[in-house]
C-alpha cells in the first residue's frame, strides 16, 4: 500500500467550453457556457465505464483527490471515489463537474457577460434540474459517451439523477438517487425563502451586482448556510456533538458565544460567506424549489417514471428530516408501481441529511455491493 | 347568550410600579420596574382563585377581550381565557402580564434608562426564567395572592411554571406546563442562535441601540421571524396548508413570489418586524437557552423537582417538533420518579408547536376537565 492507496491522487481539473447555444426551461437562450470538469480514471474502448457524479447545492467539479499535495483537503466525495473505494476508478471513468451558474469555473453569475463585458451576476439566467441534465448530456457526448454505466448523486444530486432516467432513458444504465425526495415539501421550500431573503435583502447584495460595488452579501448567506447547516444534522447528531456544552465555565450574559454549537455554526457561516457566490446560492435553491418530474405528468410519479430504463438503487438515512426516508419511500413505491427494477437500502445513522457525504458503514457497503454489480457489467 | 358569550370583553391594561430593587441572575440590580398587567375575572375573598398566565415568546399581558369594540383581534389566548372557556374567568381571577424585559409596557428595552435619560436598548439586563418569577412573585403579593391556584404556560411560558413549581413550592397548587421542554436542545440553541445572529449582523442594529438612530433592524427580525415561524408548524400542517400551490400560472423564474408559502412567511416576517422590539426578540431567546433548572441539581432533574408540591399537568401536541411530546415526557418521567402528581395529555394535532395556541378538541376539553377539578378545590 502506498501512502496514495485508495486516493486518485493528484488531478487537475479542465475547463470545457461548449459553443452551441442552450435553451432553457426559463425560455433564455444562453449562447455558450464552459463546464469545470474532473475526470478519474479511464474510459474504456468500449465507453462502457463512465459514471456521472451529480453534485448537490454547494458542490463541484472537485469530487476525488487533490490538486497539490500542499492541500488540506481532498474532494468532497474522495470516501466514496478512487481505486478501491465504493465508486472504484480502477473499473471506472468518474465524471465531476461543477454544475452551470455554479460558483467553481463553469458559467455561471461570476462568468463574464459577452453582452456586458462584466460579470453576469444577477442577469445569468435562472437554471432547473432539466437544464442541468441536458448540459450533462452535452458533456457526456464531448467525451464520447453514448451510455451512462451509472448516473449517481445526493440531495440535489439525486434529483439530477431522476430527471436523467426520465429525461434520457437510453443513455442511464443505473440511476443512483441518495438522500433526495422527488420534490421540495412545503417546509423545504419554505427554509430555502428564508435563506434567499436573508441574501436578497442584506444591503451589501446590491440586487445581485455586488461584484460591482467591490463587496458580498457576507452577512445574508452567512444567515443562510447557518440555518442551512441545522436542517443538514439530525437533532440527535447536533445533540451528541455539542450538547449544551459552554464555550466558558458558566453563562455570559451577553450575546457572544455561550454555547458551542453557536461558535460551530457561526464558523461554517463565516467560512461560507467567504468562498461561495450568492447569486448561485439563490439559483441552486430555486433549482431545488422548482423540480418536480411529476408535474408534467399531471403530477403522477408513477406516470413520469414509465419510460426510463435504468435500473434505480435508491439510499435514504434514519435522521435525515431534510429529506426523510419517506421522501425515499415515494420515490420506491413509484418505481415499483411503474414496474421499475429497484432496489432501496434506508441506513441507520445519525448523520442526518449530511449523511450521504459520511461513510456509515451500511451505506459504503451497500454502494460497494452495487457498484460491484455495475463493475461486471462493464468488464 | 349576549354577543360577548364567552369573552371577557373589553378590558383595560394597567401598569403596576415595583419600586424595590430587583436582584438579577446576571448579577447586576434592576432599582425598580414596571409590569404591564391585565385581569380577568374576580379576586374571591379567600384570595384561592388566582391564576397566572405566563406568555411565551412574542406574548403579552393581553391575554383576552378587546381594548376596544373596533379591534380586529382579541387577546392572544382568547379560545382558553373567558366565561364558561376553559380558563374560567367565572371561577378564576386570571392575571396577564407583559415580561419584565418585553416590549409591551413593561420594563425592558424600550423603556426609559433612569441613568442615561435614554431608552435602555440593548443596554436593558439580560432577564432568566428565574427573574420572571421573581418579579411574577412580587406581583402576586402586590394582590394579596399568597398561593396561585394554577400557574399556567406554553412553551416559554411552560418553563416559567416549571420554574415557579421548583422555586417557590408553597405558592402554587397546580402547574400547567404545556408544549414545553425541561431545556432547549442543541437544534433549539442552534435556530436561536442564527435568529439573533440576524439581528445582530443587520446594519441598521447598531449595537441595539437602533433608536437613536431613528430605525429599527427590520431585515434581521423578519428572518429571524420567518424562520422561526417555520419551526412553530408541523411540516405536515404546512403541507396541507400551501402544499406547493403557486401564486401565479407557473414558476416565475425570479426570485419574487413563486409558491404561496413564501408569500405567507414573508408577510408574518414583515408585520413582525414592525411590531416586535429586536432587543427583546434577543433577550427572550437568551431566556429561552439559558432555563436549565436541572443544572443546579447536578443536571437531575428529578432531584429538581423534588420539593415541588405542585399538582402538573403536562401537555403535549404530537408534531410538534420545536418541543417535540419526547421533551414532555422527561418532564413527566421526572416528576414520576420525584413521586409527584402528574397528569399528561398528548394531543394529536397537526398545528406543530402553535397547537398551544390553537383548539384541538382533546385539548380544550383536557384543560376544561382539569381547570374544572381546580374550580372545585376553590369553591
């Protein structure tokens, strides 16, 4: 074993540009856009290999790996992909790709206006599920990919996956939906108002020209990913970690930190605030508010899954209220309804909906066992 | 039955001066204050017949009746507090007060500094649970009334029951402890925290004292409301209420109003922040983290408990998930093994934590038969 056994290593991320205009579910037509893109491993002679990882709200491109060895940090979802690991590289080619009106080097709000000659901003267009799949579907032919071997994704991701099967059903072999619902509830729409409203009216948002004004809405989407963060940790989870463990031996009387679990959450909001753009916080929730396959379908699940084709493997966790195994359950009722192959695996955890970026050992087992089972298939 | 069957009618606030100095948890001495106060019903000559109402949050003295014929609205608890309701203002002479530290004519944060000739602000002491009885007690003995025949709360109001039962054992005949917890979780810290987080980061705070700069931090307190609001309904509740019903024909693709939820948080979060003082928004929360009654008994709360001579009755609402029915039961649990006289109600409801506030038949008619044996103790 070397000191790199189990991690891709070092990679090096690409910029694909994409000159064909996109229309898009808002009725705009982008002209062009680039995608970020990280690739592991190989794809073989057959193109029979690749697997699509779909990320969720403030994901990208960075799956697996490090981009220099001086890094803290690994890809977010370096437990699940490299040689050996659950997604294997050694049998597969792994696509990551920061998604369009992401923040990380596709186009996106920070990308340069051709019509402008400044920064989109507020003006990029308002992005969905379905714009995402066919951006992907762009993607997997510049590599020269008829057929997905795997599309997989948590939370957004998820649904990203979903809208594959449904959208494109010849080109998704296995559809690996985790932690998602097949839409927002009332509740989760609800939170993710909140979240806009705190970004949209700090003054520093400037109606989303804040680049312009040289500053960031910091204080708004500080707001944000601090109310975003307790809804991601079960109670227990948030309960077991910090309990109402004191920062100082006994209450403060003031509104500095008494509680632990107050200077956690404000670091994750500071920490936030400082690397992700706004106005892609505000469309990745839209995205998220907006997706619902069913709608098209006289808002019959079951009637929207008729046609894929892929085999589905869907995951849920026991904590996670964000998007509770019952949203699981009505994703696995409409496929079986839809005489749909699946399998569904709920894990105990206590990680609540952040579960899905954990390694609970029920789930890294059961993504190694199914992703085995892919592995044979394309051998 | 006249028009006013069943409400107390018009009623008229006092303001009630305590010109002894206060000796406050934080260590600091309030030299005199205000409680804002109303009455309902008729002292009997025993003295035997008094309740206490104890408000939660954003409540007031203003607990039934109108302060005037053209009110749109009547006191906060109305559907419990009235002739033949169950709080029975024929049997029992009900108090209401405003919280020392609220924002409703008592002393708090609004109120005038003697020292400085200016409003408090933020410079009003951090108030405890513990000092709310306190100050409840010395407006109990301001009526005459050595023992309360109920003291009755909801939420926060539940804790200052508790609190009341543990410190003062002699003084209360019956708690009422209703949709309440014995301490915040970690979640419960965690959405307080943010709350205040957005109040404080607004720019128009200034350090709490908004008042002298002729403005008020209206963005903070509306998230602050917005999400708090969330947290006070059932997912469910809010489900059946708006589902994903939108306010247009279709999605918008903005980030003016798609769904009707959003609509609905964002006019509750508007009308809040202009009614509602910030610093008291702050203070009640810091109330809210800091009531822990277990803590100084080696964080046993039977042990707690053990002096109490108070009858309980402990109530719970089944989605409630701010105090979910599990957080009553450690209350219940523990006054079981300190041997105590409990009785418990869990309601199914699908109002969330506001079910304290609403008329779920189980409830009402719970709190009709129990006031009801309490009547006839008094009689």
């Amino acid at each position: 074993m070397t000191k790199n056994s189990g991690s891709v290593g070092l990679v090096r991320p690409q910029k694909i540009a994409f000159e064909q205009p996109l229309a898009l579910q808002n009725g705009q037509v982008l002209p062009r856009f680039d995608l970020m893109v990280e690739t592991y491993g190989t794809l073989n002679a057959a193109k029979s290999n690749a697997v699509l990882i779909c990320h969720a709200l403030s994901g990208n491109h960075h799956v697996a790996g490090k981009h220099a060895d001086s890094d803290k940090h690994s890809g977010w979802w370096d437990n699940m992909v490299g040689p050996g690991k659950p997604i294997d590289t050694n049998v597969f080619f792994v696509i990551g790709l920061n998604n369009l009106g992401g923040c990380h080097g596709s186009s996106g709000p920070l990308s340069n206006n051709p019509e402008t000659g400044k920064a989109y901003g507020a003006d990029f267009p308002m992005i969905t599920v379905k714009d995402w799949v066919q951006t992907q579907a762009r993607l997997a032919d510049y590599f020269g990919i008829n057929v997905w071997a795997a599309v997989i994704g948590g939370s957004l991701g998820g649904m990203q996956t979903m809208q594959w099967a449904i959208d494109m059903p010849e080109r998704v072999r296995h559809a690996i939906i985790i932690a998602s619902a097949p839409k927002l509830s009332t509740q989760n729409i609800a939170f993710n108002d909140v979240a806009r409203q705190a970004i949209i009216t700090d003054p520093d948002f400037y109606a989303g020209h804040y680049q312009e004004h040289q500053t960031l809405p910091r204080r708004g989407l500080r707001i944000a990913r601090m109310m975003g963060h307790i809804t991601y940790l079960s109670e227990d989870g948030l309960g077991k970690k910090f309990g109402r463990a004191l920062r100082n031996d006994d209450y403060q009387f003031n509104y500095d930190i008494d509680f632990e679990v107050e200077s956690y959450l404000r670091y994750q909001g500071d920490k936030f605030a400082e690397i992700f753009d706004a106005n892609t916080y505000l469309l990745m929730t839209k995205a998220l508010d907006y997706f619902d396959p069913a709608v098209d379908f006289d808002d019959d699940l079951q009637a929207a899954f008729k046609h894929i084709s892929a085999k589905c493997f869907v995951v849920s966790f026991s904590t996670d209220w964000r998007f509770s195994p019952e949203r699981s359950h009505e994703i696995v009722r409409a496929l079986i309804a839809a005489e749909k192959s699946v399998q569904y695996l709920e894990v105990l955890s206590q990680h609540g909906h952040d579960a899905f970026l954990m390694e609970d050992a029920a789930y890294m087992r059961g993504m190694h066992v199914y992703m085995g089972k892919i592995a044979k298939e394309v051998a």
